[in-house]
C-alpha cells in the first residue's frame, strides 16, 4: 500500500471504513460521519459520498473518476463497528497514519473472531427468558421459553448459513416455535402458550433494524431509513405469519 498515492489510499480508507458499518448493522449518520471524517483529516478536498444500505458512491477533488462499492450482505455486529470507529479516532489524533489505518480497517474486516453458534444460542435462550418475565411476568413456564428460544435460534442459524434465503429462517423457526409451544402445552408441561411464544421469537425480532430506519429517517436519510424499514417489517410479518398459521390450524 505504500505506492499508493495518498490521497487514493484516504479515498480506500473512507470507502472500506464505510463498507465495515454498514455491512455490520450501523445508522447511516455514523456512516457518514466517520467518512467524512477520516477524509477530512487525511487533507482531501471536495469529498463528497453517496451512502445506501446496499452501495457506497465516493468522488474527491483531483480524483478522475468516483469510486463505489457494492454491498451485498448486512448483519449485526457491533464489535467490529466499535472497532472501525475506534480506529477512526487513532487517525483523527494521529496515533497511526494512513497506511496503519487501511491494515487496520482490512484486519477489522476478515480476522474480528465471530461468537460461536452456542455462544449465540445460549444468548438467545437467555433473552427469550428474561424477556418472557419482563413483558408477561411468567415465571412458571419460563424454562420453556429458555430451551424453545435457544433451539429453535439454531434452526434460524443453521438456514440462514445454508441457503442464505432472507426471510426463510425467521418464518420457518417462527413456525418451529409456534408447534413445539402447542406441543408442551397439550403435554400439560405449561399452561400459557402465548406468553412461551411472545418470549422464544424475541431472538428473532429485527430490534437493531427497527431503530437504525427511525435514526435514518430522523437525520434524513430518506432512502436507507425507508429500505430498512421496510426489511424490519417484512421480517415481522414473516414471524407474524408462523405463529397465526400454527395457532389456526392447531
């Protein structure tokens, strides 16, 4: 990276740094704001960026041709988000220069160890429980939720890396949940169904989504906050979905 010219490498810096945050759930105020920062400390001029959820578009004065970046696949991980940002801050007060930064930003972006399938499972286990209690207050029949939620999180992990159909794991775990909840409860293993339901598709709920769409649509991003919303709401129809055709045919 040393040949580069520097303002090319700035240019690669924001547009990598950009790519990291969206591509790992953050708003697109920090989008920009990180951007925009990292090529107004690296000296370029007339920086101007085009940020969506699925593409970036960058131009800088003395820069022939602008720049882009496809982006294809989003989740939520905000270790690597507060790791660019971090990053972005050690530039800005010139604890590391250009170069340092783009290894950085390139190890954020292929070496961040993800948490483990049971590490998220368990995680997912324990919110559909706590949640249970806090918006039905069940405590009886919350170990059901516990191991309904942790199980069926799998299924969502395991279809979401085996078909990488969006929408399919939540519909399809949704429907799981509804019919092994029927099924404790005509076992006379719990009594309230509706409240093990409401606790085991918390894990599945798009909460991040939900609140970056209102956060896009509040700074006025009105294309990214629309696109997200409208993803977080086809996600809650798709559990929505599940769960009315297990109750009604059960």
């Amino acid at each position: 990276m040393g040949k580069y010219d520097p303002k090319q490498l700035a240019v690669n810096c924001s547009l990598l740094a950009g790519q990291l945050l969206i591509e790992n759930g953050a708003n697109m105020e920090r989008v920009n704001d990180t951007m925009y920062r990292i090529a107004d400390n690296a000296g370029l001029h007339s920086f101007q960026a085009f940020t969506t959820v699925t593409g970036i578009v960058v131009s800088a004065e003395h820069q022939s041709n602008a720049q882009a970046v496809d982006i294809r696949a989003r989740h939520n991980d905000l270790s690597k988000v507060a790791r660019v940002n971090e990053i972005s801050r050690q530039f800005a007060v010139k604890e590391i220069n250009l170069n340092e930064m783009y290894h950085l930003l390139k190890k954020v972006d292929k070496g961040t160890p993800q948490l483990s399938i049971l590490t998220q499972c368990i995680g997912a286990a324990v919110l559909s429980l706590t949640l249970m209690i806090v918006f039905t207050g069940d405590v009886k029949d919350s170990w059901a939720a516990f191991l309904i939620g942790g199980s069926c999180y799998w299924v969502y992990l395991y279809l979401l890396r085996r078909f990488k159909v969006k929408y399919m794991g939540e519909f399809v775990s949704s429907l799981l949940i509804g019919v092994i909840a029927i099924l404790t409860t005509k076992l006379g293993w719990t009594s309230n169904l509706n409240d093990i339901i409401i606790g085991s598709v918390m894990p599945l709920v798009p909460g991040v989504p939900l609140t970056n769409a209102a956060r896009d649509l509040v700074s006025g991003n009105l294309i990214s906050g629309p696109t997200r919303a409208l993803e977080a709401i086809i996600t809650a129809i798709a559990i929505g979905c599940a769960i009315v055709i297990v109750l009604r045919y059960a």
